[in-house]
C-alpha cells in the first residue's frame, strides 16, 4: 500500500453529474492508504480531466473492471477505519472520527469518457480527493418550516 495525502480539497457538487469542485480554504493534509490492484493504474491527468487532476488522485482501469475496483477500495478503507457514510450511482463518501472530535471525510468518484461509447474495455477513472472542514459536524439548530402539527 502507498500512502497518499490528500491535501487538496473537494466538495460535492449537487450537478447533474457528480463532480469534484475546489473549495474556498484547503483543509489540513488527509492521510488515506491507497492500495495498489491489479489492472488499476496511477493516472495523474484524470483522463485528461483537469479540473480533477489539480485537485484529485486517480486511477484508470477498465468500464468492466471498475465495480470490483470500487469493492477492493472500499474494502481496504473499511480496515483502515473509514465508514462509508453517503454518496450516490458514482459517488461514495467515506469518513473517519478524529481523536480530538470531529470527523475527516474524502470522496470516490467514479467517471468514463461521457464522448465515447461505453465498452467493458474502454476507460474508466476513480478519483480520491478530500472533503474540506468536518464532515460529521451537526447541522446548525433552526427554524422548523411551518407550525407543529396539532395534537388529536
């Protein structure tokens, strides 16, 4: 296993299509242990993404091989203490309790070349990168939206 920091940011985008977005302050280094597969290899363009690429660690692999590499990620990550706590169809959201309080979080997108045709042999990109602030923090209290509803 290699350790990567992920000291660049990411925040989850509500797009139609999931995407990773810079945010406003980086967050301190994320230490995650990346594990080396077979048929997975480093991609330090993010299939010529480049907005992921500047703030993200990818790997490439094939449309059909893709499932089983986002099993063997989650895997590891699961022994390394990480829950995955969210996400969506290419998004997975994993987080992990500090010591001190709080949670640190990072994400795993899944993506393809949307110009090509999908294949089971033809490219497929996994993306790390970290969730800035605390991901487990409460959400603020506020106003209810709308009166409670009588007692009968």
């Amino acid at each position: 296993m290699k350790t990567l920091i992920l000291a660049a940011a990411a925040a989850l985008c509500a797009a139609t299509a999931p995407t990773l977005v810079m945010a406003q302050t980086p967050p301190a280094a994320l230490q995650v242990e990346i594990p080396e597969l077979e048929r997975v290899t480093a991609d330090p363009t993010c299939g010529g993404k480049t907005a992921i690429a500047q703030q993200a660690f990818c790997v490439t692999t094939t449309q059909a091989g893709v499932n089983d590499a986002v099993d063997a990620y989650s895997a590891a990550f699961q022994e390394q203490g990480w829950l995955a706590a969210g996400g969506d169809n290419n998004l997975i959201i994993y987080v992990k309790r500090k010591p001190d309080g709080g949670c640190d979080g990072f994400q795993m997108l899944a993506f393809a070349d949307d110009t090509r045709v999908p294949a089971p042999g033809a490219a497929a990109w996994l993306a790390f990168a970290a969730i800035p602030g605390n991901v487990c923090a409460a959400a603020p209290a506020g106003p209810i939206s709308g009166p409670p509803a009588p007692r009968q």
